[in-house]
C-alpha cells in the first residue's frame, strides 16, 4: 500500500500526533517499519477527552517499545486559559460564523514549533534558527479532507501528508487498524470544541456524562465573556460552542445529527479545523 521511497528522505521527520485516527495510522506505520522513523510529539492541550488519554497512553508505551522517541508536551490548560486573557477558541457567535480561531496555533503549533527546535539542537524560542526545511513535519490528513493539507508557514518545518501518499481515507484508516487488531482512536479534539459535529456531542452526553458536564459549564461560563467584544471586533454580544448558537445544554442535537449525516456522511461538516495540527 505504501510507497516507501517516496516518503524516504534524511532530513529528520517529526509526527504531529494529536492521538487521533489519522496521527495514529502514521504513528503505528512508522513504529512497524511501512513508513521511515519518525520522533512523535503530542501537545497535551489539559482537556483532552479520557478516550483519547487512554489511546495515548497505550500508543505511546508501545511505539517506545517499538523504537520510536514519544514526546508527551504537558503543562497546558485550554479549559483554564482558552477564553480568559484572549479568547483562543472558535466559539460561534449570535452574530453569525465563528470567532477566529488561535487555539491551534497557541495550543498545538507553537509547543510543537518549539519541541522540533528543540530535538534540532536549538533554543526553543530564541534565535538562531534552523534552515529552511530542516525538519518534516508529518500530518495525519486523508484523502476525503485533501482541501486542509497546506504548506507550512514556519520555514524550517516543512509539511508532508504520508495518508495522501498512499491514497488512503479515514475509513481506510479504520479498516488499516482493525486489520492488526489494534484500538481504533475517536476524533481528537479536546472536550469543548466548538468544532465538535453534533454526533460527537450525542456520544459524550450519552455514554461520558462528567466530559458533557464540563462541555456544558464551558459553553455556560463563557457565554457573556467580557473579552467577545474586543476579539470579535464588536460584533459579538453572546458566545456558544455549538455551531448552531445555541445552549448546549439545550441544543436538539438528534434532528442536527441525522441532518449532519445526510449533508457530510461520514466526512468531516466543511467547519471542521483547517489545520492538520488538530482533530486528528
């Protein structure tokens, strides 16, 4: 399935994990050997659902057990600071579409950016800097999401995408773990991403009823943030983290999902995250 010299380079080679389907395809391919080594970094945003912290856990553990170095980026809290100083996350407004989202770049990109620096031989953050294309950056994008694979703005990193290499889609990518009889991820995203389909949110509410408590309190606690006006450009007087601008907590999420279902099927809605970064 896999072109392997296509993918081969010297140039050291970096997974963006998020622990999510796609990032964990690439990850068990190169910890098996169909894809070159590759140094994973995983930027712990503080929320990310328990589903995922457990496929974290059990990939990580058996990709260093396999030869891969693992990196595990903690000290982050997007549920604590994601919409205090600035509003980092995309909440849908009462005006309309959403607010701009940084969460990625702040959250995901940045610690990323500075791990890469870092595993280099380089400061983090200070000057000097790596060369252009010093490093791979490998993002876990499909072929049915093909519009979100974009070239890197950082110039030492330079952006590959192995899933579109081998022509794969996520339902490949399914099929690819059950195959080996390996624990297939649910979408990485953390808990109260507004970003989340209405499905996902149907599946927390009904089976991870403490992970909809925080969702709920989240969306609640923000709704009159002081700081809308300013970072939406005073156009914004109430925030949602469901698209629809409505409570969550009282959203008519079975009629959103079968509509959901008939317009996207089992793609990503068009208002997923364009980053390869996150939701992978």
């Amino acid at each position: 399935m896999m072109n392997k010299e296509k993918i081969m380079t010297e140039t050291p080679r970096f997974l963006s994990c998020g622990f999510g389907l796609q990032s964990t395809v690439i990850g068990e391919m190169s910890a098996r050997g169909d894809l070159p080594k590759c140094t994973v970094i995983h930027a712990d945003t503080g929320w990310e659902r328990q589903a995922t912290k457990d496929i974290r856990d059990f990939y990580a553990a058996r990709w260093r057990s396999m030869g891969l170095d693992v990196h595990i980026l903690a000290g982050q809290d997007i549920r604590r600071d994601g919409a205090k100083e600035h509003i980092h996350m995309p909440f849908w407004t009462d005006a309309g579409g959403p607010l701009r989202r940084q969460c990625t770049y702040d959250f995901k990109l940045v610690p990323i950016k500075r791990k890469v620096r870092e595993c280099l031989g380089f400061d983090p953050s200070k000057p000097p800097h790596p060369k252009p294309g010093a490093a791979i950056i490998w993002l876990g994008i499909t072929v049915d999401e093909w519009t979100r694979a974009k070239p890197s703005r950082i110039k030492f990193m330079e952006n590959r995408y192995p899933l579109l290499v081998a022509k794969m889609d996520r339902q490949d990518c399914t099929a690819w773990l059950q195959d080996r009889d390996l624990p297939v991820p649910v979408k990485s995203a953390c808990i109260g991403c507004p970003y989340r389909r209405a499905s996902e949110w149907i599946d927390i509410r009904e089976n991870v009823p403490n992970e909809w408590q925080q969702a709920v309190e989240f969306d609640e606690v923000n709704r009159n943030n002081p700081l809308a006006e300013r970072d939406a450009g005073n156009t914004a007087d109430e925030l949602y983290i469901w698209r629809e601008a409505e409570p969550l907590a009282e959203a008519d999420l079975d009629n959103a999902a079968k509509r959901e279902k008939q317009r996207y099927g089992t793609q990503l809605p068009m208002f997923a995250c364009e980053s390869g970064f996150c939701g992978v």
